[in-house]
C-alpha cells in the first residue's frame, strides 16, 4: 500500500467536498469548505480514529468494504475510484465479483430523495448504504457485521424491521433466499458470496429454504408495509424496489401519500431521528 500517496489523496478529496453535496450542514466555522474528518467518517461508516491513522499512513491495510465506503462517501469518479483501490493496494472489484459501488448518477438520484427513507443493498443483500429517513424507521446505523446482512435479519436473525404477519413473513423469507441463491449462481468465483452461504446454513430454516426444490424470486413489486416507530406510533408506507442491473443494486424507497396522517407521522419520525443523531 502506498501509504503516503494513499492519505493524501484522501484529505485532498475530503477537501473538496462541500457538506451541502452530501447532506450536511455546513454551519460552524470551519477551517476549510470540504468536510471534516468526522463528517467523512461518519458517512464511510468508520471510526475517527481508524480514518485518521488512514490519512497518517499509520494503517495499512483497508478492506474492500472500507474502500468502497470511502469513495462512495467522497463521491469519487470512477477513475478516481480506481485510483484509490490501487493506493491502497488493491484491485478495484472486477465484473466476477459482487459489487458495493454505487454509480455517480445512482448517488445523484439517492440525494433527492431525502424525504423518503431509502436504503441500497447489493446483490448479496448487504446493506450499503441507507438514508435518514430509514435510520428514522429502523435505527440502521446500529447494525454490525452480520446484523447488516437483509438474508440473515430476514432468515436467522430479529427478523425485518417492518411489521409482518406469518404469512407475509414465510413469503419474504423464501423470496430473499431465492434471490441470494440466483446471486451464488451468477457470482461462482466470489469467495465472499460462498462464506455468507456457509454461516447462513448453520440456521436450519435457512437450509430448508436453500435446499428447496422451489425458486420463486424476489418479489420486487410495490408493497404496503407497516412499521411501529418508538415515538409517532404505527407508520403506514410504500415500498417498491428498484434494481440497478449494471451495478445489481436493490434500491428499496418508501413513501407515504402526501398530507396522510402517514405522511406526518413519517416527517416527524425523520425529524425526531436527525436530533436524535445530532445530538
């Protein structure tokens, strides 16, 4: 890795960075227009400190995940994307393996939609990226590791943040295994795909599914679903999911109709969740 080369790269990009371009404010008095070292990590989803031996060259060795994160986070451009793989040592991921990458117009289409709760998985239902409006919704930003994998809440884990009855739930289950099954297939040589079907198969419901003789796909039409928040109680929402073939994104947008009771009580969890991070 080359370390020096690496962090200068990544503070002469954090510079350049306005906080308005990624949904911060920029009140305060800064010391320059691009974002502040916390801002940068707070979006990558990384810690303070680790982002910081990053730019020092005191840490060597980002993972893939980390990379992607920074440079969706910078908003990179595709070369530069590339450039940043390589400082650090690595290739950016080729066509055979599962991508995290979100395309420069996808991101673009993802910051007008503040008002909506929007969340981005990739094609092993790994959760990229999700906005504001779904942290309001789900509390997402707690989610580590495993726990921010769609099959393994859905399957093996809590179960989905939204509220459902048995039936709906049996239905969903069966279409995401399906899905990740579809993904295996496409993306044989992905070494990542095989390792989370393996601690899937530790869950026997999880196998059942894998192993059934039935393939019904992820059901990608718009759907009605109920979410219990803490504070404004029950929040009625549609949910329909785009898929980004280039990149095999699943984009999954909610919305309410507008000036329903929904509606409000959306805009007021949305509300109550960004004080609740800002402070």
């Amino acid at each position: 890795m080359e370390t020096r080369e690496f962090g200068q790269a990544v503070r002469r990009w954090r510079d350049r960075v306005a906080p308005e371009a990624v949904g911060l404010p920029h009140g305060g008095r800064r010391r320059a227009e691009g974002l502040r070292r916390e801002e940068l990590a707070g979006l990558a989803g990384i810690s303070v400190d680790y982002l910081t031996r990053l730019e020092q060259g005191r840490a060597t060795s980002p993972s893939m995940q980390v990379l992607e994160a920074l440079a969706r986070a910078l908003r990179l451009s595709d070369p530069e994307r590339e450039l940043l793989f390589r400082l650090a040592g690595q290739a950016a991921p080729g066509p055979g393996l599962v991508s995290s990458r979100i395309p420069p117009s996808v991101q673009r289409l993802l910051d007008r939609l503040t008002g909506n709760p929007v969340v981005v998985y990739d094609a092993m239902w790994n959760l990229i990226v999700a906005n504001a409006g779904y942290e309001a919704l789900t509390g997402a930003s707690a989610w580590q590791g495993i726990e921010r994998n769609g099959v393994w809440r859905n399957v093996v884990g809590p179960g989905p943040a939204a509220v459902h009855t048995p039936e709906q739930l049996a239905e969903q289950q069966e279409g995401i295994v399906a899905d990740l099954r579809l993904t295996a297939a496409k993306y044989p040589n992905d070494p990542r795909v095989k390792k989370l079907v393996a601690e899937l198969r530790t869950s026997p419901l999880f196998t059942r599914l894998w192993e059934s003789a039935e393939l019904r796909a992820h059901d990608d039409r718009s759907r009605h679903k109920y979410f219990d928040h803490p504070a404004v109680g029950r929040i009625g929402l549609d949910c329909d999911t785009l898929i980004v073939a280039g990149d095999d994104l699943r984009i999954m947008v909610y919305s309410a109709e507008p000036g329903s009771e929904d509606a409000e009580r959306l805009e007021l969890a949305i509300v109550l969740g960004t004080q609740a991070l800002a402070n």
